[in-house]
C-alpha cells in the first residue's frame, strides 16, 4: 500500500514473517497442549522443543534478511497495527489476560519489530550519555518500563504455576497452562527464560529492574516515582476487570480469565509501595461503596471478593520476592 511505503517485495517478506511465525506458533502449541495432557517429561515433548529451537533460529535469520532499516521497519509496524492487528490491548500485560489469541502470531511479529527499532540494554549507556538530559529521562523511562513489564510478567507466571498446580477444573487448568505458554510466545524476553528452564517458572519471585536502574544511574525517589506510575496505570486496569464480573456469568471461562487477572494483580502489587496499596486499597472500597457502582453490581459479590483476595495476598507474595540491585 502506498500509504505506508512498502512495495510488493516489501509484503513479501511480511508474508514470510507471518509464516515463519505460524511454524513457531504450532511447536508451541504442541508443547502447550503436551504439558496440558501430563507428557511434559516425554520423548516427545523433548522433540517438540529441539524442534523448537530449530525454528526460532530460522525465524531470526528471516528477520536478518527483511534488512530491517528503522523507517522500514516503522512502516510494516504501522501496516500490521491499522490494517491487520484488531485486539484492543495496549501491552503485553492486557493481551495475556483475556483468553482471545487469535492474534497471537502477529502480536509476537509487532513485539519482534518494535524490539529492533527499541533502545537495546547493551547500548543505553551510549544512549544516555549522547543525549541532552530530557532525552535521557525519557529513555531511562522506556528501559525502565520495558524491565517492570519483564518482571511483572515473570512474577505472573510464578503466581499461575502455583494456581495451576492447585486448580482441580481440568479445563481451568488448561487456560492456565495455555497463557504461560502465550507470554512466553509474545514476548522474547520471558520466551528466553522459559526456554532456559524447559517452561518452568522460576523458582522465587524478582523484582530486577531496580538492577537495571542503579546501572543506568537513575535516582531511587525518580525509579520509585516511574516503578508506582507504571504499577499504578496497569492494575487499575485489572481490578476493573475483575469487578466487571457478574455472579451470574461465573462459568470455567469467566473464572479462567478471572484467575490471569488475580494473579496479574498480585505480580502488578509487588512494585508498589505501602503508601500506594493503601490508596489504591481505599479508592476500591469507595468505589464499591459508590451509588453508581452498587445500582449496577450490587448482588454481584464474586468480582469484589477476588479483588480482595488479591489485597489480602500481599503479604505472602512479599515474602517471596527477591529484589536485584547494584545499591545496598
């Protein structure tokens, strides 16, 4: 299309992309639906993930060949977001939790493009130091968010195993199961953990980016401030979610999407300050005391109580998160 300045050879190499990306997805998918079925420790699921292995690297090496200059590679994005793309979720973390991944191969191609054209941790430094200081903040805030989101998704898929070990409901298990095998595929840095580990979760919860903060000399009350905004926009999100639930609707499919969102919830929680739970702790009670809210919800008690589940679990997460940092 002229509009966005891509020509026949141009939609060609997305053709091979978006192939490439559907031999991916269908190894995942057998490995999802291998551990699904109890045959995690099998012949077969290792032949799925050596296979697996062989087709990430011929899906780098087609990504080498598309020559991938920035304002090319901000074209196909363009070209995939508004004429391909439908899903209305604004990041990783809304994607995982809604059970639609229809879109999932060209969710992981977006996030595959727009890690090329993204400042990369092995260059920041250069990054920061060749840029006037409202330039370096607004950087240090995309590094930053780029590590919480990291961290988030990785204490996600700590809490699910846990639920997932614990659910009784064979078809609730397998949307846990499916949505860690989903974060893993739209996202390269989890993929890149979960492969490492044979798509175990890890063995404790981390908050790394304070890490990633104290190397790139960020103030703590600025990594704090932009730690709480970020935590802040994306659990709000969450909670309504959750508080959208009818007691009615309750099904195995309502509870799956539920259970993604309680346990997002409480991997959003472990960025955020005491004085920031107790805000947010005291505007969810207002809002459900609310005229507004309780002539639309009043006989609904399930969304308000996983809500308060989720609040009344952070103590016990805390106790399982390791905090990496530079600084003592």
């Amino acid at each position: 299309m002229e509009r966005y300045k891509l020509g026949k050879n141009d939609f060609d190499q997305i053709n091979d992309l978006i192939n490439v990306t559907m031999i991916v997805s269908r190894l995942y998918d057998d490995l999802c639906n291998l551990e699904i079925e109890g045959k995690k420790d099998t012949e077969q699921y290792s032949k799925f993930f050596n296979c697996l292995d062989v087709a990430l690297n011929t899906e780098k090496n087609q990504y080498d060949k598309c020559n991938l200059t920035f304002p090319k590679t901000v074209s196909i994005i363009n070209y995939l977001l508004f004429e391909k793309f439908r899903s209305r979720a604004q990041n990783d973390i809304e994607y995982v939790v809604n059970l639609d991944y229809k879109e999932k191969v060209l969710k992981r191609i977006l996030n595959m493009l727009v890690s090329i054209i993204a400042p990369t941790k092995s260059n920041i430094k250069e990054i920061l130091t060749t840029t006037d200081s409202k330039l370096n903040a607004f950087y240090s805030a995309i590094e930053i968010d780029k590590a919480l989101e990291k961290d988030i998704l990785n204490n996600y898929i700590y809490i699910l195993s846990e639920k997932s070990l614990k659910e009784n409901s064979l078809s609730i298990k397998k949307n846990l199961i499916v949505s860690k095998y989903l974060v893993a595929f739209i996202n390269q840095d989890i993929e890149r953990n979960l492969i490492s580990s044979n798509f175990e979760s890890l063995d404790t919860m981390y908050i790394s980016a304070k890490f990633l903060s104290d190397y790139i000399k960020i103030e703590k009350d600025k990594y704090d401030e932009i730690k709480k905004s970020y935590g802040m926009k994306l659990v709000e999100y969450q909670i309504l979610r959750l508080l959208n639930i009818g007691d009615i609707d309750y099904d195995d499919v309502i509870k799956s999407s539920s259970i993604l969102s309680q346990c997002m919830i409480r991997s959003i929680f472990l960025l955020l300050d005491e004085e920031s739970l107790e805000n947010l702790n005291y505007d969810f009670n207002k809002l459900i005391e609310s005229k507004e809210y309780w002539n639309r919800h009043s006989k609904d008690e399930m969304g308000r109580q996983l809500v308060v589940n989720c609040f009344r679990s952070i103590k016990k997460d805390r106790s399982k998160v390791k905090i990496i940092s530079l600084r003592k």
